[in-house]
C-alpha cells in the first residue's frame, strides 16, 4: 500500500512539474512572440575592388555621353561647311557673269572713256588730256561741290555754285536760291546729271564722242527692229 501511494505521490508531483515547464514554456515562446528583435537597415558595404568598379562605370557613362555630343557638334559642322561651300560656288558664278557683263559694256554706253575738256580737267583739278567716263566724271564733280563747301547746309541733296562752276556748266546764279528739294530750278541730286550731259554734249572736244555713241545706239536699235 505504502509503494502505491508513493508511486501515486510521484506521479502527481511529476505532472505538477510538467505542468509547471509546459507554462514556462508557454510563456517564455509567448515573450518570442510578442516582442519581436529589431531589425535595423544597414547600407551595403562594398570592397575597394567593387567601389573601384563602381566609379569606372560611372565615368564611362559619362564618356559616352560626351562622345554622344561631340558626335552631334561634328555633324552640325559638317552640314555648315556643306552650306559654305554651296553659297561659295554659287558667289563664284555670279562673279563670273558680272565679270563679263562689265567686260561686254566697259566700253560702251556711260563706261566709255573719252579725253575731258580742258576746262573741266581745271575744274575737277586734273591733268589736261585726262580720259574719263561719265560717271567718273560726275564722282569727280559731287567730290568739289563738298570740297569746296558747296552744299546746301538745310539739305545735303542741294548744292550751290561757284563763280567757275557757273562757267563751266552754263548755269544761272539763281540756282543758288532753291532750297527745296525735288526742283527743277535748283541745282540738286535730281537735276545734277542734267546739268552735266549738257555741258559735256556742248563742248566741242567732246562732241564727236557723243554723236558717234548716240550713232551706235541708233545702229543697235535698228539691228534689234530688223531682227524682230
């Protein structure tokens, strides 16, 4: 009987033990649970072999990208010199056709040269027997009428004559009183040429230069009706 109830009394202690752990167990798996470990964020960490990597790439990246642009600057520059040498060529061209049309009509027309008359050779300060065509003429007189401060100061259109410009062009003192511009009266930039073709056609050195050019107009003019 005493072995029974010591047996009975073990197995009941061992229970309350298991009972007991079991608890401790629970509780301790509980607290797990719960209460879970921080977790922190840590960067990565590379060696120096893969950071020396890292920074390889990166800057070949970069050198592409500049290869990249200069690729695009060298193309726009291409497609520039290309232009330059179209227009290039094409000045070329028109030089060339204004270099025989100036060679065609230099001596013809205004651009013939012909001997001054003595006294427009004095007036434009040159020496006698000086050839010269029309327009070098008129250049030559615009250059003394500002020398010689014959400009009109209310407007640089309108000029004033001296006492030999009044001889040399057959031109009245009147002249001098306009002061308006367009005039017909006056002596300006409108009238000038006028005065000019005048005086040259009334000289008698002269004379036979514009009768034998207004001869080859005539002839010209004749050759183009007869042709049409």
């Amino acid at each position: 009987m005493s072995n029974k109830k010591n047996m009975l009394s073990l197995s009941v202690s061992d229970t309350e033990n298991a009972s007991q752990d079991s608890e401790e167990l629970d509780y301790k798996n509980k607290d797990q649970v719960e209460t879970p470990k921080r977790v922190y964020n840590k960067k990565p960490v590379f060696t120096e072999e893969e950071m020396e990597q890292l920074n390889f790439l990166s800057k070949l990246d970069k050198f592409e990208e500049d290869i990249n642009t200069q690729m695009e600057v060298v193309k726009r520059l291409k497609l520039f010199a290309k232009e330059i040498k179209q227009t290039y060529q094409q000045d070329i061209i028109k030089v060339r056709k204004m270099k025989r049309h100036k060679e065609n009509s230099s001596n013809t027309g205004f651009n013939k040269k012909f001997v001054l008359p003595d006294k427009f050779c004095n007036l434009i300060e040159v020496e006698k027997g000086t050839t010269m065509s029309t327009p070098e003429f008129t250049k030559q007189i615009y250059f003394q009428l500002k020398k010689r401060g014959l400009v009109y100061e209310g407007d640089k259109r309108i000029y004033r004559v001296d006492k030999e410009f009044m001889e040399v062009f057959g031109i009245k003192e009147s002249v001098n009183k306009s002061t308006k511009y367009p005039d017909d009266n006056g002596l300006n930039i409108g009238t000038m040429q006028i005065y000019i073709n005048d005086a040259l056609r009334k000289s008698e050195q002269s004379k036979e230069v514009f009768m034998k050019d207004n001869t080859d107009t005539k002839i010209k003019v004749s050759k183009k009706i007869s042709k049409s």
